[in-house]
C-alpha cells in the first residue's frame, strides 16, 4: 500500500506553506531547529492541551497530524529537500501525544518532584528518541511525502509517551508496593 500525499497544500502559495510549515519563526531558528519546533508545540500543549481528556488530545492531535502531512509534505517538495529541518511543524504538532495521560503520571510522583518535571521529561524523551530514532522509528522517514516527514515523529512522541506511564508504574511498583 502506498500513501499519497494529500492534493490540498498545491493550491497555497509558498510563503503560506513555509510559514505553517516552519511554525512562524521557530523553523528558522540557526540552531536546532527541532528542539524550537518541539518549544512551540510544548507551549502549545501547555496552553490547548493541559485540562483535556485523553480522547480530546488524540482526536485533536490526528486533525493537527493530518494537516501536517499535507503542509510537511508540500514544504519537502517545494524545498526540494528530504525532510527539511527547517520544517519543524511535525514535532508541533504530536508534542500533545507525549503527555496522554499525563495527570495519572504526574499524580504518582514523589512530593520532592513538581508537576513541571513530566514536562520537562517528556520534553527530552521526545528529543532523544526523534534524533536517535530507535526501535524502528527511523523506518518510518521511508514512508512517501508528509507521511514520512511526521509519522517518525508520532513514534517518537507515542514511545516518550509510553515511557513516561512505565516510569510511573515503576515508581508506584517500588516505592509503593
């Protein structure tokens, strides 16, 4: 089966699709821009995503994906480059993931530890595992067009995401009982 890259970024001019594949200006930071792009979809986590269900965040989050293949996408062709990293509006977009069920991970930590700490671990799982994209995470760059550009991402934010819940039944098993 082969994926096709949606039709409908054709019909935006360039600098449409360069700025919502850039996420305004945080693609074209000099360095990193990834980590930026993964900023700004923290931000945006923390303002969009923090109160809801863990429903709302996935049934959201595959709209925002879905609109991301097609601008990613559009953005590789018109760049004329695999996966740009100046396109960064895949890790905007599936930071939500990382934190599916985030109130029950944060509920079990200890006193000593804020709230903010799921936040910030999460943060870098993510990082870590769309550079290093381990457990087949780096097969997923083959798929064709957007779908290649952001599905790596889903894996990586959905493996920080299962991380973070296996952290938090350690820490229950352990220290709890």
């Amino acid at each position: 089966m082969r994926l096709r890259q949606p039709i409908w970024p054709r019909f935006l001019p360039t600098s449409v699709v360069m700025s919502l594949s850039h996420v305004g200006p945080f693609g074209r930071m000099r360095k990193a821009p990834g980590t930026w792009g993964s900023v700004a979809g923290l931000i945006y986590q923390l303002l969009i995503f923090h109160y809801q269900s863990p429903l709302s965040v996935v049934l959201f989050s595959l709209i925002g994906i879905w609109f991301a293949i097609g601008i990613c996408g559009e953005a590789e062709f018109r760049l004329g480059k695999r996966d740009p990293g100046e396109v960064v509006l895949d890790e905007f977009v599936v930071m939500p993931l990382c934190f599916i069920g985030w109130s029950h991970v944060a509920s079990v930590l200890p006193a000593w530890a804020a709230p903010w700490s799921v936040y910030v671990a999460a943060f870098a799982l993510f990082r870590l595992f769309d550079i290093t994209k381990p457990l087949g995470i780096s097969k997923l760059q083959d798929l064709t067009g957007g779908w290649g550009v952001v599905m790596d991402d889903v894996a990586a934010a959905l493996a920080s995401c299962a991380v973070l819940h296996i952290a938090a039944a350690g820490w229950l098993y352990f220290h709890h009982g």
